[in-house]
C-alpha cells in the first residue's frame, strides 16, 4: 500500500515534491503574463520596455507637431524662420498693392487737353518728341496754357451791362530747359531742318515722376520752332554753376 501511495503520489511531479512544482507553474503564469503585457504594449516599439517606448512615441509626435507647424508657417517663407516669413509677407503686400495701384491709375482719357492719372506733381521731368525727332528729357517746362481773347461791348441804355464777346484762342509759347546735354544738337538740328523746309509738325510733352510714371500727357499741333540757347559760361561763377539749355517753339492748340 505504501508503494501504491508512493506511486500514486509521483505522477503529476517528477521534480522534488509538490511544492517544487506548484512554485514552477507559478514562475511560468508570470513568465507568460510578462510575455503577453510586453506584447501588448510594445507591438509599435523597438526599444528595450514599456517606458522607453512611451519617450519614443512622446518624441515622434513633438516632431510631428513641429513639422506640422513648420508647414503651416514657412508656405510662403524660404528664410529660416516666421520673422523673415513675416517681412517677405509684407514685401509682397507691398509690391501687390503698387501694382494694383499702377493699373488703376492709368489713364484713359482720350480727350482734347492732358491726359492724366492720379499721380501727384512732385519733383518731376518732361520727356518731349518732335513727331519722330525725340528731344530728350527736360527739368523745365513753361508756357502750357491757353488764353481765350474777348471783346467788351456795353449794352445800351443799360450802362450798367458788359458783354464779353470771345474771339479767337491763343496759345502760349512753350519754353523748356534743362542742363546741357549731347541732346542739345538734336535741337539745333530741328531748328535747322524747319528752316530749309517750314512745315509745321506735331509735339508731344510728357510730365514724369521719378520712377518713370506718367503723370500728363500734352499732344500739339501747328509746332514750329523759335529759338534755341546755349548755356552762358563764367569761370568767375564758381562751381556751384550749372550750364544750361533753353528751347522754344509755337504751337496751334491742343489735340
């Protein structure tokens, strides 16, 4: 009986008793449910446990985040950062409100008189073209106007009453001038071409900023030359003396 006992009682341990081999089923419960916990937590990770798997994904996502925001940032920016992207925004603000600003102002008046834009007068210059003769760019221009002549006539028996009766219209001679230049001879030689033959030609004076922007256009008819001076030169002057060029011509009125 003491061998059945003996035998009866080895068949589940074939260690040293069975508190050996409760103790190993405990050690392979948790082995297994380490083994699955890793598992599970790790099924994304790499790394060496639970917690350098968390700093992996905390970093990926912060350089997400970053990349992201770089993105959204730096669209319209080549530079190194939002300050530059911030400065070319406001460039490129400024170049498009000067465009919009240019193709609104042109002028479309094709009219008797000057054409015009809203650009303003200031520190401007004259470029003036004789038909096909182009006499270059002046600082100086004088004599743009008109002036409508009239007689008076007093009503009678009503001393108190005077008529204004227009007459013809005059034009005021054109004087331009500016420091001399090589251009100067392209005047002499009009002068000199409208004296072997006087035909009376069109002109075109145009009032430019200093961008190049047109400000007025004066188209004439009937232009005929007058004179031409040269600069007056006095070494006694002193530097400070600029020598100068003045033409002038008539013109039948405004086209």
């Amino acid at each position: 009986m003491s061998d059945a006992g003996g035998d009866g009682a080895g068949v589940p341990n074939a260690g040293g008793g069975p508190e050996e081999s409760a103790g190993q089923a405990e050690s392979q419960g948790n082995a297994q449910y380490e083994k699955e916990a890793a598992g599970s937590q790790n099924f994304s990770n790499s790394g060496d446990g639970p917690e350098e798997s968390a700093g992996q994904a905390e970093s990926q996502g912060n350089a997400q985040y970053e990349k992201e925001a770089a993105g959204s940032q730096d669209f319209s920016n080549s530079g190194d950062g939002p300050e530059p992207s911030a400065a070319q925004a406001e460039a490129q603000g400024d170049q498009q409100y000067a465009a919009s600003a240019a193709s609104a102002n042109q002028f479309t008046n094709k009219g008797v008189g000057p054409r015009y834009n809203e650009s303003v007068g200031i520190s401007v210059f004259f470029k003036v073209q004789i038909d096909a003769v182009d006499l270059g760019s002046w600082s100086k221009c004088s004599g743009l106007g008109i002036t409508l002549g009239y007689d008076a006539r007093t009503e009678q028996g009503m001393t108190l009453i005077e008529h204004h009766l227009p007459k013809s219209l005059t034009y005021t001679k054109i004087t331009l001038q500016r420091p001399l230049t090589s251009d100067c001879r392209v005047a002499m030689e009009w002068i000199t071409a409208y004296h072997m033959l006087p035909i009376p030609t069109t002109a075109q004076i145009t009032c430019m900023d200093q961008a190049g922007r047109t400000i007025a256009v004066w188209d004439m008819l009937g232009v005929t030359p007058e004179s031409w001076k040269g600069p007056t030169f006095d070494s006694t002057a002193g530097a400070a003396t600029i020598a100068m060029e003045e033409l002038s011509f008539h013109h039948q009125g405004f086209l």
